[in-house]
C-alpha cells in the first residue's frame, strides 16, 4: 500500500501545481483536474485491517451513518403517488430486513 500512497502523492502534486501533464512513474501524463479518488471502508468485518498512516494522510475522513431506510421508502411511495405510505414503508423496511436476517449470506458480494 506504500507503493498506492506514493503514486497518488504524485497525482496530488500534479493537481495542487495545476500542471496539465506530470511524469508518473516514468510516463509523461495528461492530468484530468476533475479526477478523484476515494476509498471506503468497512472497519467492522473481519479480517480488514487498517490503512496504513501514510495512506490514511492523503485522504479526509468522513462519518458515515446508517440510513433511515423507513423515510426513504415513505417517500419514494409518496412520489409514486401511495396515499398510504407510512405503513407501507414500514412493512417493506420490515420485509427487507427480515430477508437481510434470514437468508444465506453470500460471500462474494462484499
């Protein structure tokens, strides 16, 4: 992961000297001034292990919080013109969360 940290040092010194193309790593470059580049991470599961610091520095932190699925699916009934939504959220959050409870998990789309 040192080696992913140099490379976007790189980039990020490319962009900050507005420089239209950069050498990386031996290439000459054209450099897109509205490339981003972010990371997610899911600290919970087992096995993930931490970024390194000198990764971790070229990136900002931002909290993540988990959705109020219930008002999201109220109001997506409501647009679909549901006059009953309230209920109807609930019940569809409940289902979708039963499912997420009891089915299998399935490895290999994490």
């Amino acid at each position: 992961l040192s080696v992913i940290a140099q490379q976007l040092h790189t980039i990020q010194i490319a962009i900050v000297k507005k420089q239209p193309e950069f050498n990386f790593e031996g290439d000459i470059i054209g450099l897109k001034f509205t490339c981003n580049c972010f990371i997610t991470m899911n600290p919970g599961y087992v096995g993930r292990a931490e970024l390194p610091d000198n990764l971790k520095a070229l990136f900002r932190t931002v909290a993540m919080m988990v959705p109020d699925y219930a008002l999201i699916a109220e109001i997506r009934l409501y647009s679909f013109g549901f006059s009953d939504a309230k209920a109807l959220a609930r019940k569809i959050v409940s289902t979708y969360k039963l499912c997420s409870e009891q089915l299998s998990r399935q490895k290999h789309y994490d």
